[in-house]
C-alpha cells in the first residue's frame, strides 16, 4: 500500500490564516478571525495532500471564506475588483483575479496594496 504524503502542516495552516486575515482586515476590517480559522482547520483537517504550500488546501480555504462572506451577506461583492468594484475578485493559483479581463490583481495577502474598503 502506498502512502499518501502528510497533509498541510500547523505553519500551513498558521500562513494561511495570516496571508487570509490581511487581506480581510484590508478589504472589510477586523472581526473575522473565527470564519477564517474555522475554515483553515476543518479544511486541514480533511485534506490529504500538501504538495508546497498552495494549492487546494489554500484555495479551499480561500473559497470557504469567500462563500461565508458571500452568503452571511458580510460583503457580497468580497474582495471587489478594483477595475468593476461590482463583482468580486475570484482566487486561484495563489492569486485574486479579476475574471472579466483574465488578469491577476493581487497575490494572497497583498489586497492591501489595492486601497480598497468595499461596502456590501
């Protein structure tokens, strides 16, 4: 039987956390800790894969927080797009970008840079 490689580690989880809560408090401020961590650990929890750091673990993660924002009505729009502030950014691959015009806008944890305070 072959074994399967260790899942995403404590510092997985800790970074992720870090990189997720910059980029909320960036966008829609402080207070969202409890979404986010309960996301990066349930989602360690179950995943089995850590190839780098990336990823599904981190996407699932990114995803789970976003749709939570999303559907709590936190900020449907999370994170807006600096180009068309009335849709969201969408993460894949490490980055937020904006798919109306396939471009990347902001690595994981830098939508700080971007200026933006959205209003959902």
């Amino acid at each position: 039987m072959k074994a399967h490689p260790p899942g995403p580690s404590a510092e997985d989880e800790a970074r992720v956390v870090s990189l997720l809560r910059g980029d909320v408090e960036a966008t829609i401020g402080p207070g969202h800790d409890g979404a986010i961590i309960e996301a990066a650990a349930r989602r360690r929890r179950y995943a089995e894969v850590a190839a780098q750091f990336g990823g599904q673990y981190v996407g699932d993660v990114v995803d789970d927080v976003q749709q939570y924002f999303h559907d709590a009505r936190v900020d449907t729009r999370w994170p807006a797009c600096p180009h068309h502030p009335n849709h969201p950014l969408w993460f894949s691959d490490g980055w937020w970008r904006c798919e109306r015009i396939d471009e990347p806008i902001a690595r994981l944890g830098t939508l700080s840079g971007l200026n933006q305070k959205s209003q959902g």
